[in-house]
C-alpha cells in the first residue's frame, strides 16, 4: 500500500531538485531575485515541510502496522475491537484544524504582501498584453512600445499591468515573481523588481492556443544607464537607410503595414508587433527563433516554419521581395 505514494513522493522530489539544480533558462523559482518572488518560495517550503511530516507520520504508521500487525494466519479468532475513543478523535480532529487554520494564516499574509494595487514611488510602469502568441510590452511614460523582450532597470521596482487583447494569458517569470492571468476586458497588475543584472526567462502559463508553448517572455535587467541607453534608443524614429533593394518601399507596398507598425515610416498596424527596433531584440516569434537574417528569411517565406498555426499568414512572397524585406528589417537597430 505505502509503495505508490513513496515512488510518487521520490520522483516528485527527484523532479524538483533536477529543476532547481540544472535549469538552462533561468527558470528556477527556488532560487529568486525579486522581492516578489521570495514570498512565495519561502511558503512552498513551509508547506512542503508541513506536508512532508504528515507524510511521513501516516506512512510511517501505515508501514509499521503493515508488518508489526500482519495476520500469521493461525489466529484463531479476532482481534479485540475497539469503538469510539474521545482523546483519539479529539486529536485527530483538534490537530488538523490547527494545521490547516495555521497555513491559511500564512498564505494569507504572503497573498497580502505581494498584492500591490497601486505602484510604489519610482515605480516603472509597463503595461503588458497577451497576444495569439506574443507579449507587447508598453512603457506609457516613456512612449515605448516593444515584444517579447521587456527592458528593465535593476533594483527597481517594475508594476505591471496585465490584459489580453484575445484569450486568456498567463505572465509568470519564475525567478522574478508569481504567476498572473492575463484577461479579456480585465486589467490585473502585479509587480517585482530585479535585485541583479541578468536575462529572466518566462512563459506563458496558461493555455492559449496551439503556439501557447511558444510565447516566451524574457526580462532582461540593466544598469540605470544600460537601460537609460537602451530607453534612448527605442525613442527614436526607425533609421532611414536606403538600401540596394529598396527594401522599405517593398515594405510599404506590402500587406506587412496592415499589422506592423514602424515608427517614422508606418503607425497604422497594431495587430502584430511593433518593429521600429526590431534589430535591438535577440529573438523573434515572441522567443521561438533567433533574430537572424537567416530566421527573419525563413520567418517570412513562411511563419509556419517557425511557429506552426500562428496568425501571421504565409504572405506568398517571392524570394525577390522577401530578401529586400529582409535587407530592410535588418537595418531597424
Ligand atoms: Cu498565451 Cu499560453
């Protein structure tokens, strides 16, 4: 009887310790950089310990009456019976209830100290919003609007906005802060705040569709004046370089502006990214690709090939008119 719940326990624990210990993407929420973020793995430890003891109370009793108790089979009669006994049911009735009023109380508290209505002073703002698959992030104060990549300065604290412009969303960075939906018509918030310099992997945590695994956030933080730099930069208008192909002409006499918005040469499209900086963002698809002249081609000649099912249609462009699309993008620094 007590086999199955031990093997489930070990390979539970197995799990989590093979997460935390080779994580490749950052994704380890045991080993927090964010004040929002220690909350809650200090609880999941609370609680682990808590249960782990129950755990091994029950099974332990369970094991042992298994062979302290096992029938020898020349018993000729049963064993005395025993009904009703108030200490015992006071016990393991009184006990529970304490257990469980106690772990309320705490997660309670935790729910409460990260639960931010209002920015704190010098707080970022960024609003962000779950798209069929990509994240955009907006910096309202700045007048910035990127994807996918989200800039941040370090030591400061960031509150979100959270809305969906589709289906329900769900932003989680592990390392920086618990998980919060993003709904259709709604606005949540939440906040946290990067204590190191570094790239913070994230994931859309809820089921959105067939590309939800491919919605990818990365939080990259700075130094007041990488960031600075960075903010800078995303404020200037697309760079006009002309270029063999005529590459921004094809651009324009393209369906791509219907979607896509380049500051300085197109605002019309909101509907996919935002692609005045395109070049300053290492990925492409919302994390799915590199951002590479090779990627950004094959991206093109087919978005499929990249992210099947996703809502950028396969344009039926000639390889003409891609390679001078692509000689335009790239010069989007
Ligand atoms: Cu967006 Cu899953």
């Amino acid at each position: 009887m007590g086999r199955i719940p031990y093997k489930l326990f070990v390979t539970f624990v197995m799990l989590g310790t093979s997460l935390a210990v080779a994580s490749p993407q950052n994704l380890n929420m045991f080993n927090p950089v964010s004040p929002a973020a220690t909350p809650i793995r200090d609880l999941f430890f609370l609680v682990f310990g808590v249960i782990g003891v129950i755990f091994l109370i029950t099974e332990g009793a369970l094991i042992l009456s298994i062979f302290k108790f096992r029938s020898t089979g020349k018993e000729t009669k049963e064993p005395p019976q025993m009904y009703g006994s108030n200490p015992i049911e006071l016990a393991w009735t009184v006990v529970p209830v304490l257990i469980v009023f106690v772990l309320f109380l705490v997660t309670t508290r935790s729910i409460y100290s990260l639960d931010m209505q209002e920015p704190p002073e010098g707080a970022l703002r960024v609003k962000a919003t779950g798209h069929q698959w990509w994240w955009e992030f907006e910096y309202e104060d700045l007048g910035i609007t990127t994807a996918g990549e989200l800039h941040v300065p370090k030591g400061v604290p960031v509150f979100v906005e959270l809305r969906s412009a589709d289906v329900i969303h769900s932003f989680w960075v592990p390392r920086l802060a618990g998980k919060i939906d993003c709904i259709p018509n709604r606005e949540n918030h939440m906040w946290f705040q990067a204590d190191e310099i570094g790239t913070w992997y994230g994931q859309c945590a809820e089921f959105c569709g067939t590309q939800h695994a491919k919605m990818l956030i990365r939080v990259i933080s700075e130094d007041k004046k990488d960031f600075d730099s960075w903010a800078t930069n995303q404020l200037l208008p697309a760079v006009e370089v002309p270029t063999p192909m005529n590459g921004k002409d094809t651009f324009l006499s393209l369906a791509c502006i219907n979607c896509h918005t380049v500051q300085g040469v197109t605002h019309q499209g909101g509907f996919g990214p935002d692609l005045t900086h395109l070049m300053s963002r290492d990925t492409i698809a919302s994390g799915a690709a590199e951002n590479t002249p090779e990627n950004l081609t094959k991206w093109l000649l087919n978005p499929n090939s990249i992210k099947d099912g996703c809502l950028m249609p396969n344009m039926m462009l000639t390889e003409n008119q891609v390679a001078s699309l692509v000689e335009f993008l790239t010069t989007l620094k």
